[in-house]
C-alpha cells in the first residue's frame, strides 16, 4: 500500500476527483474512492465533507480525544495541463 509522506513526515493527501452517482458524492484521494464517513487508507482521517474544490478531513486524535482537520484542494493531474499547452505553430 503507496503511502506518500511530506518532509515532516505527516501523511500527504492528493485529491484528484469529484465523482456524483445519484445523490451519492465521492473523493478521489490517493487514488481510491472515497464518500462521507469513510475512513481513509492512511493516516486515520475520515472524509467529513466534500467539495468539487476540496475535501475536509477529520482525525481524532486517541488519547487526548481532540478533533484535527485538514483541507485538501483539488489538484489538477498534470498530464491535461501538459496536453493543454502543447500547441504546434504552423
């Protein structure tokens, strides 16, 4: 299982996708599906709310019971943008 971490060792999260089935609204993070109230892979978040823009995660923390959330944004895969710049002159 990918796990990526940041220079301080904390989990990373990449939001990459908005998917709506129905009424039912899912978050592409690192890869894997994701709707409210799952429990992600990693780092012992729960998607709290989800965005087009960004999801809001939510850890409780064990022994002291206090509630940490992060913000991820929706990054865009860097492959459209490189597909988007390439232009041919003529």
């Amino acid at each position: 299982e990918m796990c990526i971490r940041d220079r301080t060792g904390a989990v990373e999260f990449v939001y990459s996708g908005y998917i709506k089935i129905g009424p039912k609204i899912f978050a592409v993070i690192n890869g894997v599906e994701y709707a409210h109230g799952d429990e992600l892979a990693e780092g012992g978040y729960v998607v709290h709310a989800i965005d087009k823009n960004s999801v809001l995660l939510e850890r409780t923390d064990g022994p002291s019971g206090r509630k940490f959330t992060r913000r991820v944004l929706l990054v865009e895969d860097p492959t459209d943008k490189i597909r988007i710049r390439v232009v041919k002159k003529r």
